[in-house]
C-alpha cells in the first residue's frame, strides 16, 4: 500500500514538472531583467536552474548567482556561465579597399559581433564583408554600447574610397584619402565633436582631396575678410593671413580655408593672393577669386579714384596668372529702380542695370519679344542692386508682360515688378494675371494697375437650347466671371456647358451685380437667349407655366439698374 502511494506521488510530480519549470523560469527573467543583466540564458531542470552565458567581469556573473539562488522555488544553480579572456588594449580595425572591407580585432559578446555583423553588410556599396568569423569575444571593451561605437566608425569610414578605422580602448582613429572636399568637411567636422559613447579622437589622418580646379576665395565686408577655398599648407595659411592684415587695416579675418593639394606653384600663387588681396583693400565690400590660374575681382567701387586705381591694376596681373573677368561696378544707388515704358512703336528703357552685359542683354530681348519696335536705351550702370544674373531675370519676365500689352510701363525695383497699362487683348489679360500668381522663384509681380482692354460696343450672351447652355462676350473682371460660371452650373447641373467668354473693360456701371439676377430669371424659361449691349438688355424665350411669362418678364425689369433698358420676348412652351 505503502509504494503504491509513493508512486502515485512520483506520478503526480511528473504531471506538474513542466508547469513548475515554466513557473520558474518566467520568475527567473524577470528576477535578471531587474539586475539588469539580461545578458544571461537560463533553462530549469525541474526546480534546477542551469545558466548559460559569456560574462564580461565577475561582479555581473556574481550577481547573477545571488539573483538565482535567492528566488523562491529554486534547488540549486549549475553555472556555466564562460568568462571571456580580457584584453588590453581592446582593438577594433577595419580596413575598406575599394568594394571589400576587413574586420579585425575583438568584441565584447556574441551579441555585440551579430550586430556588428549586421551593421557592416548594412554598408551601401555592395561591400565584400571579411573577417567577422575571426572577430574574439572579450573582455576589457570600454563601458557604453560597443558595437554602436563600431557602428558610427564603419559609417565614417565608408565615406572614404579606401582607408582604416581603428578603436583602442575609449581611443578613435580615422586615416585616408578623401573623395571630394564636402566629405572631408564632413569628416573633419565629426571628428571634432565629441564622439559616440565618450570616446576620444586619437588622429585624425584623412588627407584632403586633390583639387580640380585649385580654386580660393576672399569676401570682404568692411572689416571682416572671409576666407575660403584652397590653400596647399599650413604654412601657406598662415602667408596668407599675414598678406591680409598687410593690405586692410585691422582686418577681422575669417578663416574657412581647406587644405587641398593641387596649387599651381605655391610661391607665385601666394603672389598671386597678395595681389588680389591688394584690390580687395579698394573695395569695402567685393570679392576675389583665385581659379587655377585665372583671377576674378568683383565688388562696389565707392569712388572713382578706387575703380581707376583697380583699371589699372587690371592691366598689370601677376605673373603665371591671368584677370579673367573684371566685374567692379561704380558707386552704388539706392533705390535699384528700371523701367520700361511702351508707346505706340516705341520701348523706352530707362533707370539703372548692374552691368554693361546685363544691359546689353536686355536689350536684345526687347527687340525679340516685341519686333519692329524702336528701342530707346538711356540706361545708366550701377552697382547696389540684386545679384545681375536675378535682376536680368527680372527684367526679362517684366518686358515678357509688357509685350502683352497695347500700351504700358514695366518698372523693376529690384526683383519687384509693377505693371501698368492696358492689355493687348482679353487673352493676353488673364495671361498676365495668371503669370502673377506664378512668377518665377524671388520675383514679385505687382498688376493691380493693369486694365483689361476696352469693350465697345460691350457685349454678353446667355443661350439656353436642346444643345446645353452657351456663355460669349465678356465680363467685366475674373471674380464676376467665376461667380457666373459657378451660378450657371448650379442652375443647369446637367446641361453641357460651352464657356467661350472673356474679361474686357467698358462694362456698364452696374453689369457685375446685375447679371446673376438675371441668370437666375432665365433659368425659369424651358429655352432662353439672354443678350446684353453696353446697357440694352435684350431676353427672349420660352415658359413651360403661363404664370412664368408675366413674373419673369417683372423680375428682369426690376433687376436692372439705372439707365439700362430692355426688350422682353416670352412665349409659352
């Protein structure tokens, strides 16, 4: 009797066994997830638990221990847990060459190197990925998100065609030659901030791009002289800031320039920005530009004695270099004003432009957009205006419209265009109109004061028939215009609508406010004309009630304003 029970108990243990585990083994993640050391598997044996695992120190493995051994329910802890070899330095590299790209070193779990793994053949390029399979797991790695760390140098280093990264303990390093000078700005511009995961920059050791063209830049701004572009060495840097503080006076110089190889000879190219810088201290505000070889001097003179003394120099560059565009302007004007005035076969243009290619330019497309003409040009050159290249733009768009015109005036306040004048016709009206809505990018069109052509005799038709309804003639502005189309389609919602109308001024006083009222009298009628010329309004049609034939002929007549008069013909349907 006695074994009898006792195996009825070993067989009852046996049904609760595998409840029990999964009991324990849910507390148990739970228990480590609150350690914080999730890093740890664990399976149970009945109420035995097994713990599985790489450890990075014994402080993380010991508190595992104590978590398990402390959870009620638990027998005892088999621990298996491996305590990975430490290492010091704790290295990573990774070398690209081209389309291939090899990792070296150690990491600190197998659940750093998946990630790892998966960030690397993330990559873009198409990358051939070697040496993840002889990665070491480790100790020793600094404290922080490892594989993040690898992560953001593998990003870095495939900005570069080839080159290595390497991590020494907290310690980054870069080395490598980059493509172009945006990604060297933008590895030299990481590489000084603080790093991922408080790491430190060890060398930064990207060379620069070769430049083509070797290409370096002054802006100056009164006392403030901006320096970018090129310059083939430290020690040419600092040649050239010197050469700066020479030529102006208490100069504020800031410095952008980027290391590049490629200079012409560095001796007759520092020559060569001295001379510039020169001309640049006649300027308070200009710029200079170094391309090659070939120079660029542009700016605001302030006076004549300024632009004559940079005339001069124009004729006298360095040697091995050429001035290759000269754009000083004369002294400046405020406010930037042109225009362009259209009478009979005449276009007189007048005002300021900023340069003599910019005005000859505009003259040329006058004679284009409105042939046979007489060009009169009293434009004077000016400096103080929008760049020339958006001024010529501007200027273009403002004759384009005034070429749509009978008669007008175009006037540019630097990219700001107001029109005036009459259109040629209704057409070439709400095409104006519409280029307003639209102008090109940091052009301003202003048509307020332009007037739709005059009408006469003015004239607006409504036909109702077995065809649909028909709109012709003209209104008197585009709001009414819209309006009426909108009334129309609500009065006749299935009728097809055939819509040759247009805007034109001479419209009787009145004729905006009129016209829905009359409209909506119409559609009563079965068939309808409805005709008005200049103030006679003329309505004829057909009524399908005999009531209708008297009350829309009344309603018409009341609509109409002061001095119109109208011709009334209904017939019964």
């Amino acid at each position: 009797m006695a074994l009898a029970g006792l195996a009825l108990l070993w067989w009852l243990a046996l049904l609760q066994r595998p409840a029990i585990e999964a009991d324990l083994e849910e507390r148990a993640v739970e228990a480590l997830r609150n350690t914080g050391e999730s890093w740890v598997q664990v399976r149970f044996n009945g109420r035995d638990a097994v713990i599985t695992g790489e450890a990075l120190a014994e402080q993380p493995r010991v508190k595992v221990l104590a978590a398990l051994e402390n959870l009620f329910g638990v027998r005892q802890v088999s621990d298996s847990i491996v305590m990975l070899p430490e290492r010091h330095p704790f290295t990573f590299t990774a070398v690209r060459d081209g389309r291939t790209l090899l990792v070296s070193g150690y990491v600190p779990s197998a659940y750093a190197l998946a990630r790892i793994a998966e960030a690397a053949r993330a990559l873009p390029g198409g990358l051939s990925v070697q040496g993840l399979d002889r990665l070491v797991r480790a100790r020793g790695a600094p404290a922080g998100d490892f594989s993040a760390v690898v992560s953001f140098a593998l990003q870095q280093l495939i900005r570069l065609p080839a080159g290595r990264v390497t991590l020494s303990d907290d310690v980054m390093t870069i080395e490598g030659r980059s493509p172009d000078l945006a990604t060297y700005d933008a590895l030299a511009a990481t590489f000084k901030d603080p790093l991922p995961q408080g790491f430190r920059v060890g060398t930064f050791a990207v060379r620069p791009p070769v430049a083509t063209p070797y290409m370096w830049l002054a802006v100056r701004d009164g006392d403030q002289v901006h320096l970018l572009g090129h310059v083939p060495s430290q020690e040419a840097r600092q040649q050239v800031l010197a050469a700066v503080r020479g030529a102006i006076d208490d100069a504020r110089v800031v410095d952008e320039m980027q290391l590049a190889d490629g200079a012409p000879s560095v001796d007759r190219w520092v020559k060569a920005v001295g001379y510039t810088l020169r001309q640049l201290a006649r300027l308070p505000k200009g710029r200079v530009l170094i391309s090659d070889t070939s120079i660029t001097l542009e700016g605001a003179s302030p006076d004549y004695g300024s632009f004559d003394a940079l005339m001069a120099a124009r004729r006298a560059p360095p040697e091995g270099f050429t001035l290759a565009r000269f754009l000083v302007e004369p002294p400046r004007v405020s406010p930037f004003l042109w225009a362009a005035t259209l009478i009979g076969d005449t276009l007189k243009l007048t005002g300021v432009a900023p340069s003599e290619e910019a005005s000859r330019g505009i003259v040329e497309a006058a004679r284009s957009v409105l042939p046979g003409i007489t060009v009169v040009d009293e434009t004077k050159l000016a400096s103080g205006g929008p760049p020339a290249d958006a001024w010529v733009n501007a200027a273009n768009f403002a004759l384009a419209q005034l070429a749509k015109l009978r008669e007008g005036r175009a006037e540019l306040s630097g990219t700001r265009i107001t029109l005036s004048g009459e259109a040629s016709d209704s057409s070439a009206y709400v095409t104006v109109r519409t280029a307003a809505q639209a102008p090109p990018p940091g052009i301003l069109l202003d048509v307020s004061a332009l007037r739709p052509p005059l009408i006469s005799p003015y004239v607006f038709a409504v036909r109702r028939d077995g065809e649909g309804v028909t709109v012709s003639g003209f209104f008197p502005d585009l709001a009414t215009q819209a309006a009426v189309r909108a009334l129309i389609l609500n009065l006749y919602p299935e009728a097809r609508i055939n819509d040759v109308s247009a805007v034109g001024a001479g419209a009787p006083a009145g004729l905006s406010e009129t016209l829905p009222k009359l409209i909506s009298q119409m559609a009563r009628l079965e068939t309808a004309e409805l005709r008005i010329v200049d103030g006679q309004v003329q309505l004829s049609g057909a009524a399908l009630h005999p009531a209708a034939v008297g009350q829309v002929a009344a309603n018409v007549r009341k609509a109409l304003p002061r001095g119109f008069t109208s011709e009334i013909s209904i017939e019964r349907a």
